[in-house]
C-alpha cells in the first residue's frame, strides 16, 4: 500500500463493514480505537465497556466499545472486531476518505508490518514463513529483540545518551518524547535545565522545550536526535536500569514507556515489525540498496 500522510499523520485505508476509510497508523499503542461519530455514521453495534476496565484517551475515560462485524486492511481480513470508542471526535478526512480512529498492535499484531519510508510503501506480511527472510531489501541489517505488555504494546531496548531505556516506535507523534522524570532521574536534567531548547508563541508563552541527544541501538546511530520533553507519566514511578527487566530503564505502569520515537526518527528507516518472532529487523535510509528517499 502507499503511505498517505495528513500533516505528520501517517493513514492507512480500511474497510469496516464495505465502507472504505482511513484510520492513523498508532504503533505505540496496544489498542485500536474508533471515533464516535464514525459509530453513528457506520451503525456499529456499541456497548458499555466493563466498569473494571479503566481506557482513557487524552485524559477522558472511555466507557463504550463499537463492533464491526467485518475489518480488512490491504488483503488482511478479520471478522468480529471490537473498538473502544474515542471520547473526542477525529475532525478531518484525506484522499476523499474518512479518518475514523486510530489503529494499534492489537490488531496489526496479528500480520508482520513493513514500514518502508524510503519508498513510501506499508506492507502487510503473513507471520507464516521461515525465521530469517524478513529483510527482503537489503543484505546488511540490524534487529533487536521486542517485548508486549499485557496491553498488547511492543517496547524494545536503546541506548539514549549512553544508558539503556525501554522504547517504542510512535507513528502518530511527529517527534520523540521523554519525560522530565526521567531525564532527571538518568541523566540530571530536566526542562529547566542550560542546553534546552525552548519554542515559545508571540507572547513569550513556553510551547514546547526540546533537548538533542544521541540515539543508538544495534548498528543505529543518530547523533542529535531532537528530543522534546514533556510532563512525567501520572503516577508512574521510574525504575533504573539497574533494578529494570533488561537493564533498561522502563516505567513501573502496565503499557508506559518512556522513550517514544517519533516520525522525526522513524523516517529516517525501513522497519519491518515480525510479530510472531518477537524482533524488529531495520536499516537506515543510506543502508538501503533500492532507490530515492521521499521527498
């Protein structure tokens, strides 16, 4: 398929129950979502999510779950899905296409997933096939070993600044992310700290505060990666390296973690995701052996 992106949106078309739309390709997320006004518009079945399940999305609790009956993606298709129902409504639509919600490892879980941003293409594999021929586009590359949470999110380990930090891949953020908490707790400092980048609006209002850091998982190497630092994770407490599963610091809440790479990274590799084998296999953009870059 090709790769449509809505500003730093990257979309992926569907069909749920015979209608074609879109919906925001969200790889660090565990769960797929679907906005409410897309329920109406679709007469999807909807029902009370269990009072034990607490889902929020942008800080609002999600209480209702819609079934499809049908959901395909590419040639992949499924029978039955459920999507919890986002709160707030996804305004917009591209390629004459709706945006109706957000699609996560729940369900791309299922099917290996090659993100080819050289050449603008996604691909849907089979996980049915032998260990080892995942990398079809180039004779060198690297993989490193994937973690799921109970969530269904993946989480894999890299190096940021020389110290070992759980991480995901987050297509639908446009840049990576890290906690204050945890550039403090690791490496001493945090948004208020000399060498930050600060972006601020006309009124001298602070919009966001980056700092660059170097990047390296391996055979990956990205010098002055842009890091934007945000709020810590609500109640989540940071384990160190020393006391954290692999040596990497991670958060102690179930589906957090800290280091989210963003489109700013991302971009900058082919990535193939195989589910089953639990390994990320990628190469950066110079190591790939067919053609140009995007523009």
């Amino acid at each position: 398929m090709e790769m449509i992106f809505r500003g730093n949106a990257l979309l992926v078309p569907v069909n749920i129950n015979g209608v074609s739309a879109l919906m925001i390709l969200n790889t660090g997320s565990g769960i797929s979502m679907i906005d409410a006004a897309a329920v109406a518009d679709l007469h999807l079945q909807r029902r009370q999510l269990p009072s034990g399940v607490p889902l929020f999305s942008s800080d609002k609790r999600v209480n209702e779950i819609a079934h499809a009956d049908d959901f395909t993606i590419g040639r992949t298709h499924y029978r039955g899905v459920d999507f919890p129902v986002l709160p707030l409504k996804i305004p917009s639509s591209s390629e004459g296409l709706p945006i109706v919600g957000g699609l996560g490892m729940d369900i791309l879980g299922s099917i290996d997933l090659d993100l080819d941003f050289i050449h603008g293409k996604i691909g849907l594999f089979s996980q049915d096939h032998c260990p080892g021929q995942e990398v079809y586009w180039a004779s060198r590359y690297d993989a490193v070993p994937i973690h799921r949470s109970a969530l269904g999110d993946f989480y894999f380990p890299m190096e940021l600044n020389g110290k070992k930090i759980q991480a995901t891949l987050s297509t639908d953020n446009p840049v990576t992310t890290l906690g204050t908490d945890v550039s403090k707790k690791l490496y001493g400092f945090d948004e208020h700290a000399e060498g930050i980048e600060t972006e601020t609006d006309a009124t001298g209002h602070v919009l966001a505060q980056y700092r660059a850091m170097a990047l390296t998982t391996n055979g990956l190497k990205i010098m002055n990666a842009r890091i934007l630092l945000i709020e810590p994770h609500g109640p989540c407490k940071v384990i160190t390296p020393a006391l954290a599963p692999d040596h990497a610091a991670t958060y102690d809440c179930l589906g957090s973690v800290p280091l989210k790479l963003g489109m700013n990274v991302i971009r900058k590799l082919h990535l193939y995701l195989a589910m089953k084998e639990k390994m990320l296999h990628f190469t950066a953009a110079a190591d790939d052996e067919a053609a140009p870059a995007l523009p």
